[in-house]
C-alpha cells in the first residue's frame, strides 16, 4: 500500500528520523552535518542517513572529475573512510540538536533486488530498487531526493519520499573548470556546443530475451488494446448510418449513386471478414515474445542530441556505427513480417457507382522543417546495415532531439559498441559518444509486461500509444517468473 500524506507527516514528525539519501543530496546541497535538518524535521533529535552502495559508487566516480564534483567526492570521501574505520560502521557527524549519524547500506546482490518493479540497469532504478531493499528491513526509512525520476520511481512503488528544503541547496558559485570555460567563450563569442547523450542506459545497453514462461494475459492486453483501436463496427450501426439497401422488383439491390443504403451480403461479410482478422490479431499477440526472442532481445535506443551552446548549428549530421555482433533494423521490420495480415476489414457501406478511389486527389508535397531531423541513411530490410545517419538544417540553442534506432544481436553472446558521431561545418571537432552492448543468453528477470513496454516503439504504428497505456496498467498483474 502506498503511504499516503498523513503517513509520510508521521514518520517526520518523530523523535528519530531515518532518510535514505539520493547522489543529488550529496552534490547539490549543503554538508550533511550543517543542513538545518529541524526546517523539516522539527520534532527529530536524531537524524540517521542511509547512504545506498550505488550511491557511494556514484561519488566515487565523481574523483576523476574536475571542479564542484570532484570537491563534492573527496568531501564525501572523508566521511566514507570514518565510517569504514568505525567498528559499528556508523559516525556521529554533529551531537545534538539533532544528533546526525550516517552510515551505509548493506551491500546487495543483484539477485536480493526486485528487477520486477525497477530497471536495475538503471542508475536511478538500482538506488531506488537499494531503498526499497533497506526498507523492508527498516519501515519508518524516507527516500530524500531531489530529482524527479527516483522520487517518480517511490511514488509508483509506494515508497515514502520527501523533497528537502530549497533553502539547503548550497550557494557555490562557478568552479575553476567554470571560469576557463567562461573565459574561452567569451574569447571566442558565441559557438554552438553539441552534445550527445542516452538517456535509456546508464553503463550500457542490455540485450536479453523476453522472460520465461509467457504470460498469456499480456497477450490478451496486446490483443484488447488492438482491438480498442480498430474497433468492429456494429451491425446496427452501419444501418443507422446508411440505411438498409432494399431489393428492387427483380430481386437486386439498388445500385443507385445516390440511394439505397448497405446490402444484407455487404453486413455478413464484413462480420466474416472482422472475425478473421480477430484471430489474425490473437497470432499476432502470442507471436510477439517469440519474435523478440529469434533476434536476442531486439532493443530501442535513444539518442539525445542538442545544442547547449549559444548559437544555432547549421547542417548538423549524425551518424550512428555498431561494431562486431550488432545490427540495425528498420522500425517496421514486424510490420513488413505481417504485411497486410493486421489491417481490419473496411465497415460496410452502401454501393456506389462511383468511388472516392476513381478520382484521386494530387499527393501533397512534404515540407522538410529546417530545425527537425530526416533520415539520410536508413536500415536496410536485409538487416545488414552497420551504419544510419540523421541531418538537421539548423539546431537552434537550448535544443534537443531524440533519434530513435532499433538494435538487435547477431548472437546470443553478442559484444559491442554503438558509436555517436554528431557534427556541424560550423564547428572544428565532432562530438563522439560511444555506448557498450552487450547480449545476454538467459531470459529477462524483468514482467513480460515491463519488458515489452520498453520495446513499443516495435509494435504497430497506430496500436502504440493503446498498447503502451494497456501495459502499464497490467504492470501489477503481469505473471511473475
């Protein structure tokens, strides 16, 4: 159940507060030892912070940074070697008024985690996921963050969070490394800066097959959530819209332009032809796991491309590489697989003499937008394509666009790499950004449900947007593995 406003009230307004902290805390805002903790806590007179294993992990890293990052790392640095040097792995950083200990959680194995309700691929999936852990063991515990995808992550999984006070954002002005940029601009005027990122990983991309054994009841929300787009149209319907066609003296249906209404035949077989592409779309729903699993877990990718400069970048291109077991796949590859096999059967009508098709009307010319991105280079139907590319006239500051390509492993064991390469003529170098793959044999300990809503993008255009809001409803329903 999740907690709900007064429960949250309750756990702050005790005498011991618990709060297990995110990277931001730790970055962004002031020391843990002089955080006014009684703005939020006025009742607290002991505040003990959990810090999770990804977490510390993630301030780490942070040492082979420059400026605030590596000051904010070597910060924490200290308090972690205080608390590796305590006996009860636990150090008091102020005494009173409230008493502040610290220390970290228990290191988990990827196994004691809920892949189920988190991506533990996922930066911020895995210290959620860590929380939770923590929280079986310590209930009144709150997640303290400040950056919306972990406390989305809470709200969703009904975990207590709390935002912490803005006025403990510390106040630090540019850095070294901030000054030298500054300066250089400034030397150099106003320059576009492109910038390449992948939002869906953290370290890299995992491939891996969909999970055993298949739950039939996403098939059966595939199948709903179709269906709820190309709905049949009763028969009721198609008569009080059109009529009903009534023979003449001879026993023939009228086949006037302009009178008459829809034919007995015209009802049944459109009934017949409804019912065949009913079952044409129940294949299609138990066919899809399969279908991820002959190519090693297919996968979309996002790539985030933008300007964080001062000045519009002209004829920007992007070029995307794999290296060794990866290719790229067009997007409607399944749709190509099927043909027409998925499109519903037309509602009847009433006859006419003359048709809509019989006079059609001139194909209207598409209007390439100079801020938005066209394909240059697209994969291949043979799935032998290694190398796509993007071009955008003019990529205005302060812009970002997201290019979506469609992966998949030459083998189950595939290792290799997907390369960014984003360039301007305006600009000397080219940002590059490289991102590793990697295809695992076994299946995916993730719901059916999760994992095929990660890759919707591959499902039938126009059942997406249907299909994506059936799977995430089935989220809590989704047969466990």
């Amino acid at each position: 159940m999740k907690p709900g406003t007064r429960d949250i009230a309750q756990l702050l307004s005790a005498d011991r507060v618990t709060f297990c902290v995110d990277t931001n805390i730790l970055v962004e805002f002031q020391a843990l030892d002089s955080i006014p903790w009684q703005d939020l806590v006025p009742n607290a007179s002991e505040i003990h912070i959990i810090v999770p294993t990804k977490v510390g992990e993630e301030m780490d890293a942070h040492k082979k940074k420059t400026g605030r990052l590596r000051r904010r790392a070597i910060e924490f640095g200290n308090i972690a070697r205080k608390i590796e040097e305590k006996s009860d792995e636990r150090v008091d950083l102020r005494a009173d008024n409230p008493r502040v200990t610290v220390a970290f959680g228990p290191v988990l194995r990827r196994t004691q985690l809920d892949g189920d309700l988190f991506e533990l691929d996922d930066s911020d999936g895995r210290v959620v996921a860590e929380i939770a852990a923590i929280m079986q063991s310590c209930p009144e515990a709150i997640l303290l963050a400040d950056d919306s995808k972990p406390i989305r992550l809470a709200r969703q999984t009904g975990l207590a969070y709390t935002r912490p006070m803005e006025s403990w954002r510390r106040k630090d002005g540019p850095d070294e490394r901030d000054k030298t940029i500054d300066e250089l601009r400034r030397e150099l005027g106003a320059q576009p800066l492109l910038t390449v990122e992948f939002p869906d990983a953290v370290n890299e991309h995992i491939f891996e097959p969909p999970p055993k054994p298949t739950c039939q009841s996403c098939a059966k929300a595939l199948l709903d959530a179709a269906l709820s787009v190309d709905k049949m149209v009763p028969r009721e319907e198609s008569i009080r819209r059109h009529g009903l066609a009534r023979p003449n003296p001879l026993g023939l249906a009228n086949l006037s332009a302009f009178h008459g209404g829809v034919a007995e035949r015209s009802l049944q077989n459109y009934d017949q032809e409804y019912q065949k592409f009913e079952e044409r779309l129940r294949e299609w729903a138990d066919l899809v796991p399969n279908l991820f699993r002959v190519y090693h877990g297919l996968l979309p990718v996002s790539i985030l491309v933008g300007n964080a400069g001062d000045r519009a970048a002209e004829r920007v291109h992007v070029e995307l590489t794999l290296a060794r077991d990866f290719r790229f796949a067009p997007f409607n590859h399944f749709a190509e697989i099927f043909g027409d096999r998925l499109e519903a059967p037309e509602p009847p009508t009433p006859n006419r003499l003359f048709h809509p098709a019989m006079f059609p009307i001139g194909a209207e010319t598409e209007v390439h937008r100079p801020d938005a991105f066209y394909e240059q280079d697209a994969p291949a139907s043979d799935l032998s394509t290694t190398s796509i590319s993007w071009r955008c006239e003019e990529l205005r500051q302060g812009a970002q666009k997201n290019l979506p390509a469609l992966i998949f492993a030459e083998r189950p064991d595939a290792r290799g790499a997907l390369e960014v390469r984003v360039s301007s003529p305006v600009i000397a170098k080219a940002t590059r950004k490289m991102a590793p793959l990697v295809a695992r044999g076994e299946p995916s300990n993730a719901q059916l449900a999760h994992y095929l809503l990660r890759r919707v993008d591959v499902m039938p255009e126009k059942y997406q947007s249907a299909i994506a809001d059936a799977l995430r409803i089935h989220l809590g329903q989704c047969l466990k593995r």
